[in-house]
C-alpha cells in the first residue's frame, strides 16, 4: 500500500506506505493535519510500526507529537539531523505554528539500512545536502525524497546544515543509480521519475 497526503499549508507531502499482508505501516514526514493522517490509518487498519523523518524541517514534522502519542511508533531520522529535530530554534517549527516541535527520535536511519514492515523491506539512503541528515526512503519502486530531488528542482541548501555541493553529490551518485524506471514522490509537489530528472532536471 501506498499513500500520498499532501498536508498543510505548505502542503508538505506526507507519505503511508504499509505491507499489505500484515498491514504493518510507515507514516514518512507527518507534515500536519494529524486527523487526516489517523482517518487514514483507521479506515485501513494499519498498524504504525515507524515514523520515518526524511529530514527534521518544521513543514515535516508538524503531527510528529501527535501521531507518536497515538500510534507509539518508533521515530526513526538520521543521525545528522538529531539536533535539529530537538530545537525548534533550528527546525523552524514555531515560524509554522504553536506550540513549536520538539522531539526525540527512536532511533537512527542509517545509509543502507532495511526496516520490515511485515515481508516488505524498506531500503534507507542517506542523501545531505538539503539538511545534514537529509533521507530518501525507497519502497519497492517508490522513493520519498524529501526535500532532496523534486519534480524539475532540487532541494534548497541556504538554511542550517545545507550545503549545495553535497546535495549535488547525493543525488547524482546515489539517486541517479538507482533504476531509471523508480517513482520519485518528493516532499512537495508532484512526483516524477528517476529517468524524467536524468534528462530534463535543469541542475544537473
């Protein structure tokens, strides 16, 4: 299973992924609108096994608290964006709304790490540039890229931990290996594919 929610006013894609035997779930980037995200939940029956952080931006993690509370899913984020994720000095969150976020994460997304949801594996990369951190999570043949690579466009590298050489460099030796026909779902806007950007991304 696979859902897309665009939440938010900035809507921040938020994205559910589950394993349709066990219906064991990930909710990536729980952006806002937290009864949107538990609607869906429930009228699935899914069972959140992860929330999973591309990166700790305040667009993306608006219903993290709320969601944590209702689901005791384990947060998973990378290791570089840890600081972020605990201030919301650095991850802009009280700019969004109030009460700002704080959190604390579960555990850590490392580079080539699987998780299992039920018999589906979930592969994580680690793709910095847009934040230190910064996470792409592949699902079968789709990728959540964050705010890493867009449809046309590439993650900003002007606020706190990015860097555009690095996100550059991210993206082209590890995104761009993946297969040509891999859906991209980024953090915002629509979607595309790992061959569409090869060709017609006016970065590369």
């Amino acid at each position: 299973m696979f859902k897309k929610l665009p939440l938010g006013r900035f809507e921040t894609n938020c994205y559910i992924i589950a394993d349709d035997a066990t219906k064991e779930a990930a909710v990536i980037d729980p952006a806002d609108d937290f009864p949107k995200i538990k609607q869906f939940i429930e009228e699935h029956n899914l069972k959140v096994k992860y929330i999973l952080l591309t990166h700790a931006h305040g667009d993306h993690i608006l219903a993290l608290p709320e969601l944590k509370e209702y689901s005791k899913a384990s947060i998973g984020i990378n290791l570089g964006d840890e600081d972020m994720l605990n201030d919301a000095n650095i991850n802009m969150s009280g700019q969004f709304r109030q009460p700002h976020i704080e959190a604390k994460s579960d555990f850590h997304l490392k580079d080539g790490d699987e998780l299992e949801l039920g018999s589906t594996k979930v592969r994580i990369i680690h793709t910095p540039g847009h934040t230190k951190g910064g996470t792409c999570i592949l699902f079968e043949k789709e990728l959540m890229s964050g705010d890493t690579l867009f449809a046309r466009g590439i993650g900003r590298t002007d606020l706190y931990g990015g860097d555009y050489d690095t996100l550059m460099n991210s993206i082209t030796t590890k995104l761009y290996a993946l297969p040509e026909d891999t859906n991209v779902h980024p953090g915002h806007g629509s979607s595309t594919t790992i061959l569409s950007e090869k060709r017609n991304n006016p970065f590369n």
